[in-house]
C-alpha cells in the first residue's frame, strides 16, 4: 500500500503509507543526538557566553522554555493516549488528535523537543545547543514530519486538509 509521493532534500524518495509513516522512529533519537551532539561540543570547543546579568536572565528564560516544553509534551502525549492513538513516529496513526497544544501546532511534541534543546543552551551557557536544535528541526522535518503528514493525510483525508488549513506545522 506505499507508493512513492515525492523526494526528500537529498532526492530520497518518501512513500506514504496508511499503516505507518516511518520504519524508525526518528525524531526521538535526533534530538537525543542533538543534545549529546551539543554537549560534547560544549566539552570540546566551548564558545564565549554572555555575562552576567544577562546570563542570569538567558537561565531564566532557558528555564522558562524547558518548564513550556514539558507542559507540552505531556499534555500532548496525555490527549494522543486519551484518543487512543500511538505516540511514536513510526506507528500508524488510529485517530486524528486536533485539541490542546495541536491546537496551535500540528508537531508539538517536536516543537516542546527544540525548546527542550534551545532551554538547555540558555540555562547551560553552551552555544552549540542552538544550532543543534535548528539542525535537529530540519532533519525532523525532512525525516519525519513530512512522512507523517503523508500518512495523516492519507489516512484522514477530509479531517487532515481541513486542519492543515487552521494549523500550522510548527507555530
């Protein structure tokens, strides 16, 4: 049931399924890698961060960031569980979930992740984590987000063109 949609930045072709988006589930591990990736740099090459009291402030908001993100993420794993949909990337969808923070984001557990990432640069004062968490967006993008989309709008079709409509990808 995959037929080929179109091709990917590195002209991959993607496939669409109805059972499922993906083979591995991607977005987990590249934020891990984005984490560890920043980390090690940080280890490694650190770069100047601002003083205080503007550091003092960028931990605030990194903490600010991180308590969001996890609002989020639970909340979102919370109503894919209440509707009894799967929350990995690479399980077929069972139900389309559009309320709480899939209100205002069609990938808001990705969108929490890089705020995760983004949060633990600012309260850690390692640079690297912010292009890490730019990198891990795209790559979660080309690698899974699409796909899902693929997969949503084959298995909901009406549901999914009329929410696409309202909701954005990311904000």
């Amino acid at each position: 049931n995959c037929q080929p949609v179109y091709c990917n930045r590195w002209r991959q072709p993607v496939t669409v399924s109805e059972s499922r988006p993906n083979v591995f589930p991607w977005p987990p591990v590249i934020y891990g890698i984005a984490i560890l990736a920043g980390a090690l740099s940080g280890y490694v090459l650190p770069l100047p961060w601002v003083g205080s009291p503007l550091s003092d402030f960028l931990f605030g908001i990194g903490l600010m960031l991180i308590a969001v993100a996890l609002f989020i993420d639970f909340r979102a794993m919370q109503l894919m569980h209440a509707h009894k949909t799967t929350i990995m990337p690479n399980k077929g969808a069972s139900h389309l979930v559009t309320g709480g923070p899939f209100g205002f984001s069609r990938n808001p557990i990705y969108l929490a992740n890089t705020m995760l990432t983004v949060g633990a640069g600012l309260m850690s004062g390692i640079v690297w984590f912010l292009p890490f968490a730019a990198i891990a967006a795209i790559v979660t993008q080309e690698l899974a987000i699409k796909r899902e989309e693929q997969h949503l709008s084959a298995k909901f079709p009406k549901a999914w063109r009329d929410y696409t409509k309202k909701v954005r990808r990311w904000l």
